[in-house]
C-alpha cells in the first residue's frame, strides 16, 4: 500500500495535526513533510493540488485540507 503524505508548515495547528493523523493511520503509513523545513517540495505541493496546510493527500491523490494554518502562496 502507497502511503499518505502529510504536508505541514510547523505551526501549532499544523502539528496538533500531524500527531492525530500519525495516531489515526499509523506513522509507518505517512510520510510527513514539513515545508517551513523542505521548502524544496513547496512546488510538489502546489503541483498535487495543496491550497494551505495542514493537508493530507491520500495515495490516490486526493486533497484533504485539514484546517487552515498557511496558504502555499505564504510558504514560496
């Protein structure tokens, strides 16, 4: 199985977030990428479809914007 991919700027929502997601599908079925951190994968983001983060894309690429924190426009 594909795994999920978390996208996170390092705010408090975004890592309040983060832990109940890892809780929820398990941290061996996510990977989480901190953008404040990797801003090399700012444009990944965008290309899948991110408006703001915290956001989670499943492994068949849909978008599930969990709260807003920061818009990817913020992050470039």
């Amino acid at each position: 199985m594909a795994k999920s991919v978390f996208y996170h700027a390092g705010c408090p929502v975004c890592v309040s977030a983060e832990h109940d997601i890892i809780n929820l599908v398990g941290a061996e079925n996510v990977e989480v990428v901190h953008l404040g951190d990797q801003k090399n994968r700012v444009g990944e983001a965008e290309a899948l479809g991110l408006k703001s983060v915290p956001a989670l894309v499943t492994p068949n690429g849909n978008v599930l914007h969990i709260n807003f924190g920061a818009s990817i426009e913020d992050l470039k």
